[in-house]
C-alpha cells in the first residue's frame, strides 16, 4: 500500500501544483510535452479515426472519441503513476501490433468481398450499443498501447509527474482534434480508407520493433512524415485524377 502512495503522492500536493502552474519555465516544458505528445501520437489519430469509421452515424462517433477522451485522461493518470515499470510491459505493444495487424486484415478482407459486405453495411445504419461500446472500448485499448512510449518519452524530460500530466492531457485533445479532422476528410474522400490500413499495417510492424527483445525504433519525425506525406499524396490522387480524365475525354 505504501508504495501506491509513494507512486501517486506529487499528484495531491497542492504545493507541487501551486510551483508548476506559476513557473514560467515549467509552462515551457508543458509546451514541448504538447508538442512531443502530438508527434508521438500521430499515429494513434490515424488508428482512432479508423476506428470510429464503424460506427453509423456521427453523433456515434463523436461520442466514442469523448468517451475515449476520459477514458485516456484516467489511463494517463494510472501509467505516469507508474512510468518507471513501463519499460518491462513490452507484451502490451504485441499484443497491440497484433490486434492492429487483425483489424488490417478484417478491412481488406471486407473489402475484397464487396457483395458479402453489402449487407452488413446497409443495416449498420442501426445503432447498437454493444458495437459503440465495443468500440470504445478498442479506442481506449489502443490509448493504454500508444501512450506507454510518450510517457516515457515525457518523464525523460521531467521527472514532476504534474508537469507530465498537463502536457499529456493538453496533447490528448489536440490528438483527438487531428483524428476528428482524418476521420472527416475519410468520409469525404474515399481513397483515405485504404491508404488509413495501410499506415495502420505500418504503424504495427514499428510497435513490434520496439519491444525490447527487437529494440529498433523508428524516429518519431519519420512516422510523422510518412504519415502526412502519404496523406497528401492521397489527396492529390483524389483531385489530380479526375481532373485529367476530364480533360483527356
């Protein structure tokens, strides 16, 4: 029992809040939290906008992005209670490539049987409890998975956990912010879809690299720009296209 109030004490001391928040250098370290925080979870947006897609309706998916936004939030508060036992819990990050690699193969197969996925499709406009629930509960799945290495990454830079809080739930809203703006251009331009799989099969194989028996990281700013490179190369496809078979006939 002592050693959880040892781990979770700095979070409840009003003198460490009281230093933090009137600490111009301290709001300095917040801000690169922020920024860091969005760089490292790029990639979740992209899976996070990809997941709410199996909902029928928006309000679904707004709601399971605010759900999963308090779900985060308390997850966050549990894993930087607990950051420096992180580093051991490597079989999180297979089991979460592979639940990724999973949902890759689910689309595509799905996909690949376009007359078999029709039916599904026209009564998904239903609403179902169990599949937003289900959902939800994926989105927070793949929060606990993403959040491990920007934790680490945070408490490398300071080692006040409220610090690291501010920046990580600062982070986690701008992080919700780009997912919605993925998850809105995917309905607007089909193309994204596939091109989102894609990345999510990528995404999986640089968690499994990184457990330590593998130790390879990727760069952050590598996964960053192949994200937004690969987008943007979708989005001139998608407007390219058509303009040139317009003027081709």
């Amino acid at each position: 029992m002592n050693w959880i109030v040892q781990l979770y004490q700095p979070f409840f001391e009003l003198s460490n809040w009281q230093t933090v928040i009137t600490s111009s250098e301290d709001w300095l370290l917040i801000l690169t939290l922020v920024i860091m925080e969005c760089l490292l979870s790029v990639d979740n947006a992209v899976v996070l906008a990809a997941q709410t897609q199996t909902l029928p309706t928006k309000i679904e998916q707004e709601k399971s992005l605010v759900y999963g936004l308090w779900g985060a939030y308390v997850f966050r508060f549990i894993i930087i209670g607990v950051g420096t036992y992180l580093i051991h819990l490597w079989e999180i990050k297979v089991a979460g490539s592979l639940y990724l690699i999973y949902l890759v193969i689910a689309y595509f197969r799905k996909s690949g049987h376009p007359k078999q996925a029709k039916t599904p499709e026209a009564g998904s406009k239903i609403s179902s409890p169990h599949r937003f629930w289900r959902t939800v509960a994926s989105i927070e799945l793949m929060d606990i998975v993403f959040s491990i290495d920007s934790v680490l990454a945070s408490l490398a830079i300071s080692s006040n956990p409220v610090i690291v809080l501010i920046g990580g739930m600062i982070g986690i809203i701008c992080m919700r912010g780009i997912a919605q703006l993925i998850a809105q251009l995917m309905k607007k331009i089909p193309e994204l879809n596939p091109m989102a799989y894609i990345l999510i099969l990528f995404i999986a194989i640089k968690l499994f690299l990184s457990i330590p028996a593998i130790d390879y990281e990727i760069p952050n700013l590598v996964i960053a720009g192949i994200v937004f490179g690969v987008i943007l190369l979708t989005l001139i496809n998608h407007y390219v296209r058509p303009a040139r078979a317009k003027k081709a006939s």
